[in-house]
C-alpha cells in the first residue's frame, strides 16, 4: 500500500486505499502529510495542518502514537481529540 501511495499524496493527489491490516496504512498516509508539512515549511503558528479522522478510539489513539514517534524529531505539534457519546 505505501509504494502505490506515497508517490501520489506527495505530489498533491487524492487516495483512496484499502489493504488488510499490518500492511502500513498508517504510514501511507502519515509520512507523505509529514514530508509535506515539512518541505512547505509549515509551522504550528500557521494553524492545522493535517486533520486525521478515525473510525474508532483505538485506532484514533494508534494512529497518534505512530503519528508522535514520525514527529519525534520535527517542529511540528500534534494532538488528539476523541469525541463520542456514553
């Protein structure tokens, strides 16, 4: 999935991918946002710039730990807003 992903999204395209899971969806997406955000020179003072909508909590909280380690070494902020209903 990232190889016939990765090239569109950092050229500015749209993807729509499905793969079974373990197969790096989440870096698919993820390294070409950062890459983007990166080379644009995009700072937390210009606002957001990725919003990442999951389907449930766990993935929500998943995706933000992959999400923390990319941006281990960057400028760029993240956070995590879990909404719902009990």
């Amino acid at each position: 999935i990232q190889a016939r992903s990765i090239p569109p999204l950092l050229e500015g395209k749209d993807v729509l991918g499905a793969a079974r899971t373990g197969s790096g969806k989440t870096l698919a997406f993820l390294v070409p946002a950062v890459e983007l955000l990166y080379h644009g020179r995009f700072a937390p003072r210009n606002g957001t710039g990725v919003v990442v909508i999951c389907p449930t909590r766990e993935l929500a909280i998943q995706t933000h730990a992959v999400a923390s380690d990319l941006l281990k070494y960057h400028s760029q902020t993240l956070g995590l807003v879990i909404g719902g209903v009990s």
